[in-house]
C-alpha cells in the first residue's frame, strides 16, 4: 500500500547548500519524496512511500533521512495535530459541517490537545470518532497514518523529556 506523510526536521548551518542536500536525500532512498527547503534551517519532505504498513513506511523515510543527513533533528511527523479544517479536507466535508458535527457531540466529540483561538486535535482521535459514531468514511491508510505519526510524535517529546527513551526511535528521531 502507499502511504503520504510528512516529515519535518530543524538543519544545522552545515547543511544550507539545497542542492547537495536534494542530492543526498536522492541517494539514501528518498526519491519517493517531495522535498521543500523554503524556510531556513528546515527541510519538510512529502512522502509517498509504499509498504505493508504505515509504521514501516515511516520508520524507513526516518532511517533514510538519517543516513542523508545525520544532523538533522526531526521536528514532526504529519499529519498529526489538526484543526478542524485539515480533518474535513481529509473526509470530504465541509469546515462548517466539522463544526456542527462538534457542537452536536459535545459529550463524545475527542477533547483537544491544545485549545485556543487555533484548536489542534490529534487526527487519529478524529477519525477513529468520524468512523465509529458517524459513519464517515475513512479511508484505512490515512487513518494508519495518523496512527503512526502520533507514536512517532509522542515518543519523540517522551524522549525529549524522559530518561528512558526507545532506542529505535532515540537513533531515528534525534
């Protein structure tokens, strides 16, 4: 199956020159990828890599990035934190019908991670409630997706606050 996603890390100045790092990103695997160097100091890619689940496609984009550029310290991986928004481009509805669908399910409606003036849920709180209460449709690799990228997330801040991380993801997500 093919799996999108996005994968986000913070540059060293050692790695500016964007046409070198396209060319190492080419040879360690990541021709599946979209890569964007717009704003200083970060490279996004967009991944669409093929596997057998979604946790082996981004595990491998990582180790490819990795051996690419070794000093690059991930950020993210999306999706992930979304605003109402990204999750009714995802299932095809509207903002407004997002909306309703809130303000209608107050008691069963995923509490937010963050809520301020731009409220961010995890995706795959969202779409696992869209599946099992409202009978939307939601496509099985996007929603594996959303899976992994906020294991992937979540472990990455554990480690960053724990001392005891994973060791898989201590050398991947550094």
């Amino acid at each position: 199956m093919e799996y999108h996603f996005t994968l986000t890390y913070q540059l060293t100045p050692a790695d500016s020159n964007s046409q070198e790092l396209v060319e190492r990103l080419g040879e360690a695997g990541c021709t599946d990828a979209l890569v964007g160097i717009g704003l200083a100091g970060r490279l996004a890619l967009e991944f669409d890599r093929e596997a057998e689940r979604a946790e082996t496609a981004v595990l491998s984009a990582m180790a490819d990035v990795q051996r690419a550029v070794p000093t690059a310290r991930l950020i993210e991986v999306a999706p992930d934190l979304v605003g109402l928004t990204d999750v009714a481009s995802l299932v095809n509805v509207t903002r407004q019908n997002m909306r309703k669908l809130m303000v209608a399910h107050q008691e069963s409606f995923p509490i937010p991670v963050h809520g301020g003036s731009a409220t961010l849920w995890h995706l795959e709180d969202l779409l696992t409630w869209m599946q099992a209460r409202t009978g939307y449709h939601v496509a099985a690799d996007v929603l594996e997706v959303a899976q992994t990228a906020r294991r992937v997330n979540v472990q990455k801040e554990w480690q960053r606050v724990s001392d005891t991380p994973s060791r898989e993801l201590l050398a991947l997500a550094r």
